[in-house]
C-alpha cells in the first residue's frame, strides 16, 4: 500500500510522520522525518512509551539528551533512552535531516 504522508510546517522547521501508532500502557510507535532549521529547536521534550532512534540522513546536529551534548553527523544513528529529556538542533549553519523511530 502506498502512502502520502502529510509534511508538517512548524515554527522550528518541517515534520513528516509516517507511523503513529499507540498501545496500552503509554507504549507507541512513532516514525518519520524531522528536518530542523539553523537557529531553531523543539522544546526539551521527553517519550514516556520508549526509546527514541534518530539517523541522521542529510547536515549535522547537536543533540542534547539528559544535560549532555553529542555531535551527530550524516550517516550516524542515535539512541535516546525513554523517560530521558532531550531535544536537538543543527550544528552551524545549515539545517539537518533525520529520520526517526520511538518504539518499546
């Protein structure tokens, strides 16, 4: 089956989700696209439901997970463990490109 998932304007920068899926027990499946512009970020944010994989497909970016900062670069996964605060943001000048997975 083909799907046209829907491309999200936001303040920060554009989010594509393909998969949003929710079970009982606050767990969930989340996949897309999250492209963020420089200068710009989500809100410190947390998933309850669990672990968040990010794979940096196109830029650079700065995650900052639990007070830490880590350099993520084109081609390198991330895992963001449930429950841990975080969010990201390009490094330098130019926007990054991620795709994302929040599974149990």
């Amino acid at each position: 089956m083909l799907l046209k998932p829907e491309v999200q304007k936001m303040e920060w920068g554009e989010l594509t989700v393909f998969l949003s899926k929710k079970y009982e027990k606050k767990a969930f499946i989340d996949a897309g696209v999250f492209k963020c512009e420089p200068g710009k970020s989500l809100q410190l944010h947390t998933h309850e439901g669990g672990d968040e994989y990010c794979w940096v497909f196109d830029g650079a970016a700065i995650f900052l997970i639990d007070g830490k900062e880590y350099e993520v670069k084109a081609g390198e996964l991330i895992k963001i463990p449930k429950d841990l605060e975080h969010r990201s943001y390009p490094k330098g000048k130019h926007p990054f490109t991620s795709f994302f997975v929040v599974c149990p």
